[in-house]
C-alpha cells in the first residue's frame, strides 16, 4: 500500500510476505490476492483496487481510478 501505482512481482509480494526462504508454491500470492480483492471490492471480478498486471504481478490503486 505504501508503493501505490508501483508494479510488484509475484516473487517481490512473496519475499516481503513470507519470506526468501519460503518453500512452496507461487500461487499462494495469487490465492491470497483473490481473498483481498473478496474483502475490500465492490465486485472482486472487476478490481478496481488491486490491478493484475498479466505475466508479471499487481499495482495498488487507492483511489480504484484505472
């Protein structure tokens, strides 16, 4: 939230959540995205917050504006 409008990787949102040593699967970021975007949007299947940049990670939005 602190680095709105920046792109985050997958593997940068991994190693700040869980750590460089964290054994297991990528898509732990994307489940867990899934259950924010549950939480905060209006309607989670049009994220206005939380913007997927495809093949790469997220951005944060906090006004939703895109």
């Amino acid at each position: 939230m602190e680095r709105e409008g920046e792109g985050l990787s997958r593997d940068d949102i991994l190693n700040a959540v869980w750590g460089r040593h964290y054994v297991g699967d990528l898509k732990i970021v994307d489940v867990n995205i899934r259950r924010i975007r549950q939480k905060i949007e209006i309607k989670p299947s049009d994220p206005k917050h939380i913007e997927t940049l495809w093949g790469y990670g997220y951005r944060w939005n906090r006004s939703g504006d895109q």
